[in-house]
C-alpha cells in the first residue's frame, strides 16, 4: 500500500475515533469491563498513536 493510502486510511480512522470520543462525551456510555472515562481515556492514546503513524509517514525520505 502506497503511503498516501496508508496515511488517508489511518487519518480516517482518527476521524472514526474522535467521533467515538464525542458520543462518549455526551452518552456517559460504559461497559460491564470500563468505565466511561477509561474508555474515553484508551480512545485518546489509540487516536495518539495514529497520529504518530500518520507524522512518520508523512516525513520526507531522508
């Protein structure tokens, strides 16, 4: 997969996480394993660490 793909799909993704981040925001949601504030809390580093992929692939060679 080119880079470029690799870099749109990833933002994408951060798209998608962010919005899970807003709905849980607003909802209060949780699960039977974590709490809303944990779940907010593992959406943020997984969004963290896209955006670290997306920075190293977006570098120019060299």
């Amino acid at each position: 997969m080119l880079p470029e793909n690799r870099i749109k799909r990833h933002e994408e993704t951060v798209a998608r996480l962010k919005e899970d981040i807003d709905w849980l925001h607003e909802t209060g949601f949780w699960t039977d394993i974590a709490s809303n504030a944990d779940l907010i809390e593992a959406n943020e580093k997984v969004v963290a660490h896209y955006v670290s992929l997306v920075r190293e692939l977006s570098r120019v060679p060299g």
